[in-house]
C-alpha cells in the first residue's frame, strides 16, 4: 500500500547573496531540510533515506556559493528547497514536498507541481 514518509536531516553549511537587489555578506547558518515522498512500500525507505543523506553530504559544511548547480543563484531556502525536491526525483523517487528550514523562523517549502 502506497503510503507517504517524511525524513528530517540538519547540515551546516555558509552562504552570501551578491546578486543586483540582494546582496549580504557570507555568513553561516544550521540548516534544516525535510522531505515527504511518496513509496509504494516499506522496501523504498531505504532508497528515500540514502538520497535524501547523499545530498545533505553534498552541502553539509560547504559554501553553497561554490557548488555547481547554485553557480550564478542566491543560495536562498527557496532555492535549496528546490534543488533537493529536484535531486530526490532523480533518485526516482516521488517527492510531495520539501522544506528547507535556514533559521528558525524562515523556511521555504517546494511542493510537487512547482518544481522545475
């Protein structure tokens, strides 16, 4: 029976803004990203947590700035949240949404339908 999971995993990572209208200094933040995907059973939990922990890897403790699908993008939550939503449907898996948390009080959410 299909039914729908949501993992949490924290990362560590810096970033700046230096495009025209948004510009801050680098600075870091304890980032939050949660994702909620769609399996069809049980047996898919395990290739939902290993690509959901590959891409936490690929950007815990890193400059977002310098890795290359963020090059020329403000590495806002709204853009980590669609990167992630975009990487978890590469691991052909069905995402619903994914929730980057950068502070706690701001978060940016990519749902199913809105991502590229």
């Amino acid at each position: 029976m299909p039914f729908t999971l949501s993992l949490r995993r924290p990362f560590v990572a810096d970033h700046f803004h230096d495009l025209p209208g948004f510009q801050e200094d680098r600075h870091g933040h304890n980032w939050e990203v949660e994702a909620a995907v769609e399996l069809a059973g049980a047996s898919e939990e395990a290739a939902f947590t290993a690509a959901l922990e590959a891409w936490v890897a690929a950007h815990d403790y890193q400059l977002l700035n310098a890795l290359p699908p963020l090059a020329g993008r403000n590495p806002t939550a709204e853009v980590l949240a669609e990167q992630a939503f975009l990487h978890l449907r590469a691991a052909a898996l069905q995402p619903r949404w994914i929730k980057v948390r950068e502070k706690n009080n701001y978060w940016a959410l990519c749902r199913a339908g809105e991502a590229g």
